[in-house]
C-alpha cells in the first residue's frame, strides 16, 4: 500500500522547471521528495563532492595526530617540537585547501 496517496498537480514556468530539476539533482533527491522536504519546512542541502569526503578525512587525521601531541605534552611534561611543526603545517594547508576549495569565488 501506498503512503502517499494524494495526487497533487501544478504548473512551473520553464525557469522553475529547470532550477527544481537542478535543485534536486544538486541535493540527490527526485522532484517529489524535494518539493515534500520544502514543504515540511527542510532546505535540501548540496550532495558533498567526492573531495569533501576526502578534506574531511585529512581534518580526522590531523585530529588524532593534535590529539598524540596532547597525549605526549601531557605524558612527559615536553611537546615534540618537530611533529608539532609537522602536523601544524599540514593544518595549515589543508585549511588553504578548504578555502580555495569552497570559499574562494570562482570566475
């Protein structure tokens, strides 16, 4: 049986047409499940891009590597200075990753 049993019709122009195909595709959701998440008052977000996923993993891998140098400091009462350099270098590049990646304006 089916759980949406009401049938509802409407028109678009063909601009609304093309951004509610565009919208969905964006958000990997078909028009109907789109629409439905608008109308319960949800804003679909933008699917994450396969190098989302992978910044992501760069920023748990520098968690665990900040949190060995917490475990250490604390441990012998010194801070390995060469891996803190490391790690804080890979810190900051990632974070020029992440803003070219999705701050930066394209032209």
């Amino acid at each position: 049986m089916r759980k949406r049993d009401i049938l509802k019709t409407f028109y678009v122009d063909d601009e609304e047409n093309k951004r509610l195909k565009q919208n969905a595709k964006k958000a990997g959701l078909n028009e109907s499940a789109y629409i439905r998440n608008l109308i319960m008052g949800y804003k679909p977000k933008e699917q994450p891009t396969e190098n989302m996923y992978e910044i992501i993993k760069q920023l748990q891998l520098v968690g665990i590597n900040l949190n060995q140098i917490a475990r250490k400091a604390n441990a012998l009462d010194i801070i390995d200075a060469p891996f803190y350099k490391k790690v804080y270098t890979k810190w900051n590049e990632l974070a020029e990753n992440i803003k070219k990646e999705f701050l930066d304006m394209e032209k």
